[in-house]
C-alpha cells in the first residue's frame, strides 16, 4: 500500500504533448508515439529525435515559483544514450540544476529526478527543462520521455498525470477505528510488527500510530534516519527507542513490544535495550502511514504488511520478527 502526503505537480503537460519551447532547435517531436508503451501501458510518451547539433529539445515553461523553495522535477526517460538534464532559472539566468549526464536505459524506462532551490526572488521566477547531448549526436539518435512532474520537495512522489492544467493529488488515508480496532487490540500488552519501505529520511514519519486522534496517547513505529518505537500516555514521553540504521528505499521490518514497565524495539535483526519505566496510553484507532498531528507527516512509502499480537513478545521473538 502506498501512503503519500498531497502534492501538486506543476507541469501542465506530464506527456509532454505540447507546451515546447521554441528557439534555433531543429528536434523532431512526436506526440503519442506508437513506437513504444509508455509505463502506463499506453502510447502517449513523446518521441524526440534530435538535430545535428546534439539538441533534444526545452520543454515544460513553468513560471511563479516560490521562493527559496525546493522543488523536484522527474520524468521517465529510455532511448539513446548519453544526454543530460538540466533545469534553467531564467530570472537569474543561471543553471539550477545541471547540466548532469543522466543514467537510463536504452530497452526499459527509468525515472530520473532533479532537485534544485530557488533563489530569494519574489516572483516572476520562470523555470524551464531541457535535456541535450553531452556530445555532437548522430541525427539517428532518439529518446523517450514521458510522466514530467514538478513538485515542491527534495524527492518526486507517484506521478499525477495532467493534460492542460495543474493537478493536486489529495493524501492517502488509511485508518483503523471503532469495532475494527477495538475488537483485536489489547490496551495492556502488545506487540506492533510493519514491514515497509520509505523513500526519504529527512523527516520523521510514522509507519503506524495506535492513538486517540491526539499526541498525547501514541504507540508508534516511526522512521527517519533510525528506526523509532515512541510511547506516549498523557503527553509525557515513556519510551523512546531506536535502532541505526534505516536506508531509504530499502525493504524494513520494525517491531515495537508494550506491556507496564516492559518495552523493546527490534529492527532488521537487532533489539534494542528494554525500557523498564513505561506506562501505557489509552488509545482507540490505527493510523497507517502518518502521526496523529495538526498537520501530519506521511510516510511517502509503501507498506507491506502491518501485524499485531495481543503480548509482549519476546526479545528473542522481537529479533527473528524483524529478520
């Protein structure tokens, strides 16, 4: 299951089936090319045959930027080897991102993403992509691209597809309350189990929070950097463990056991040290993939599985759980 927070992409045309920049290039573009499946199965990428200067072709003009803002622009590229992405600011007439040799495959499509930050500009910031040869190319040379998606952030989430206007993608949600929580879950012990995977580090989210809609009452596994088991009960925090390392973009198994004064985590084979002075906090629902904030953080991953046994496991239970 894959959990993301809302975004927005900010392409107007994620095929790229028209908003092209003109200028000196002789590219030959070909909308919805029949030459290949795209990767939603269909044939609507756009096929760029370059010119004899080595030029695919600019595309994408995106204008009233924020900021001193992170964006990340991704798209899905197979073809010809050898080009390069770059992002332009044109206000400050400099590269934001780029020029950078971009890594892809000539049989099966990848998706590449640039990271840039704008400058302290106000407004009227204009950002627009291109991608050229990083050497005279042959005119025989052809390249794919399809999915373009510009987003506020420092990594590309799924693609919103868009036709002729701006698309926002609300969050995904995903809890369990009332009798379907209540009839499984034991409020003096337990053991939480998530196998998952995440695609960033740089914030804490949770894979799953048992609370009472507030952060006061929180049994949580959660991720940054490290592998978390949080305890809250009556805004006081009871336990707080962790193990080293978590990779991005890895497959994780994470364990929190519960019970008074009794508390460990284990991840990827290796517990932590018990927690001997907690106690427990009353909670009635599940969140899957976010915390229970004012504005929460979600886990921008995916979740395999999600498991709970009614007791304290073991450490040597919590160590082959998370092997």
């Amino acid at each position: 299951m894959l959990i993301e927070a809302s975004a927005t992409n900010l392409c107007q045309q994620s095929n790229f089936a028209s908003n092209w920049l003109g200028g000196s290039q002789t590219t030959t573009r070909t909308a919805n090319t029949t030459d290949v499946l795209s990767p939603d199965g269909t044939n609507n990428a756009a096929k760029i045959t370059i010119d004899s200067n080595g030029f695919a072709s600019r595309f994408e003009i995106i204008t009233g930027l924020a900021a001193s803002t992170t964006y990340t622009f991704s798209y899905y590229i197979r073809g010809s080897a050898g080009f390069e992405g770059r992002v332009f600011n044109a206000t400050t007439n400099a590269n934001a991102f780029g020029p950078t040799v971009l890594t892809y495959s000539s049989t099966a499509w990848t998706r590449v993403q640039m990271q840039f930050t704008t400058g302290t500009q106000t407004g009227g910031i204009t950002v627009y992509v291109y991608c050229t040869h990083k050497a005279i190319a042959s005119t025989s040379d052809v390249i794919y691209i399809y999915g373009g998606q510009l987003e506020v952030g420092n990594t590309a989430s799924s693609l919103i597809p868009t036709t002729t206007s701006t698309l926002t993608r609300n969050p995904d949600i995903c809890t369990v309350s009332g009798a379907a929580f209540s009839s499984w879950y034991n409020a003096s012990e337990g053991t939480f189990l998530a196998h998952f995977r995440r695609r960033r580090t740089d914030n804490t989210a949770s894979v799953l929070s048992a609370n009472n809609n507030t952060t006061a009452e929180v049994i949580e596994l959660a991720a940054d950097t490290v592998g978390k088991f949080n305890v809250t009960d009556g805004g006081a925090s009871q336990v707080a463990l962790f193990r080293t390392p978590f990779t991005a973009n890895t497959d994780t198994k994470l364990a929190g056991a519960f019970k008074l004064d009794d508390c460990n985590i284990g991840m990827g084979g290796s517990i932590g040290t018990t927690d001997t002075t907690a106690t427990m906090p009353t909670v009635d629902r599940l969140f899957i993939g976010r915390d229970a904030g004012a504005v929460p953080v979600y886990l921008d991953g995916h979740v395999k599985f999600v498991k709970f046994y009614d007791a304290r496991k073991t450490d040597t239970q919590l160590q082959a759980l998370t092997t």
